[in-house]
C-alpha cells in the first residue's frame, strides 16, 4: 500500500493518547548550506512503510532555522516496541543517520509526553502550524521534573492568564524523558515572526535564568503510519 507522503500538510499530534514516547533525535549539521539537503535526506530514510518497525506511528523532520541541526520526532505506541527497534538502528531512529552525507553524529533521548497547554490561535487544516521552538532543560529526576513543570506553568498562568492569548500560539508540548533527567518544550505557532517574538519575550528569560537550549525549527516532513 503506497505510503501517504505529504510533507506540505502533515503535522504529527503531539499530545496523542496513543503515543507512549516519542524519540527525539537531533542530529548537527556539518557545513553552510547543507541543512535543507541533510534534513529532506534524513525524511526519506523513514519514508517508506514497509520498511517501519512494529509500533511506530509517526515519523517527522525539522530543521533549525540557523542550519545548525536537524531534529527528528518518532512517536511510537509503546516503550518496549521502540527498544526493540533501537537494537537494529542503533541508539537513534532510522538506521543511518549518522551516515547522510553532511549529517554529524546523531543524539537521541526518549520522551515520554506530559502536558499540552493551548494557545488561542484558530486550528484547522487552513491553520496549520509553521513555526516550532524546541527547548530542552536537565533535571534531577522525574518528580523533579514534573514539580518544575507545574511551578512554572502556574507563575506563566499567573502572569498572562489562564487563556494564555499569545497571538499566533496553537500549543506547547511539555515531555519529560523517559530517565527524568531532561524535560523538553515543543510548541507550535503559525508563524516564525510570532514565535520569535513569544520566544524574545517569554522564552529567552527562562532559559537564562535555568540553563536551557533552545531553538527555533521549520517543519521539513511528516510521515503517518496509513
């Protein structure tokens, strides 16, 4: 059965029920010019099906907008399937990252997802997302993590309000890794210029003040189990 590749349109759903974890793999790009080459080569290596393993639904490739990385985002139905595949293709998902000409040594980390929050912005297929910063930020453990999280959302909720009316904002995507050590940000907007300026005034004083990184991504292409 020919796989559904529409890479325009096709956005994965983040806070899918279910998705048990998602495996996020950034992958450095090693020279100027070649981030767009390395991330479409990447998005073809798990573009076909059939070559999927068991338990893996989605499949999807950003690239940051300085050129400096490549991320991958894989959701797959439960833990243990996506262990079983991380034995054949290596600690990252496909196999063969680590050899697309141009791509450096890949660094992936299995999340699991924890909270959604909604931003205000129209969603639909007319409304699709354009725009992804992506955040990461160490921690002591899970309970450290989630008491991190909810802290910081509860001070954010205080501040700007339950409806949180940023505009162009379609959602935030908290995730806590599967070890508690790390705990990952991943939101939508509608537009770069929106979130650049969501990111200038919210993000960017919080990673400063807690030792985060941070990036700013543009989806390449989305792959869907049919």
């Amino acid at each position: 059965m020919p796989h559904p590749q529409t890479p325009a349109t096709a956005r994965p759903v983040l806070d899918d029920p279910g998705s048990a974890v998602a495996l996020v793999t950034t992958v450095p790009v090693d020279g100027p010019g070649r981030p767009r080459a390395v991330a479409e080569a990447v998005a073809r290596l798990g573009a076909d099906p059939d070559a999927w393993p068991r338990g893996l639904a989605s499949f999807t490739v950003y690239v940051d907008e300085t050129g400096a990385t490549v991320l991958t985002y894989a959701q797959w139905t439960s833990e243990e399937a996506l262990a079983g595949a991380r034995k054949g293709a290596g600690a990252a998902w496909p196999a063969g990252l680590g050899t697309v000409p141009g791509a450096g040594a890949p660094a992936a980390t299995p999340f699991r997802h924890y909270r959604t929050v909604l931003g205000t912005a129209p969603t639909g297929p007319a409304a699709l997302p354009e725009s992804f910063p992506v955040a990461f930020f160490d921690t002591a453990d899970e309970a450290a993590a989630r008491e991190w999280l909810d802290g910081l959302l509860a001070s954010e909720e205080s501040s700007e309000g339950a409806d949180r009316a940023y505009p162009g904002a379609v959602a935030a995507h908290l995730h806590i890794s599967v070890d508690g050590t790390r705990v990952l940000s991943f939101s939508e907007w509608l537009s770069e210029e929106q979130a650049v300026a969501h990111i200038e005034a919210v993000w960017e004083p919080v990673l400063k003040e807690f030792g985060g990184t941070g990036s700013l991504y543009r989806h390449v292409a989305t792959h869907l189990r049919p």
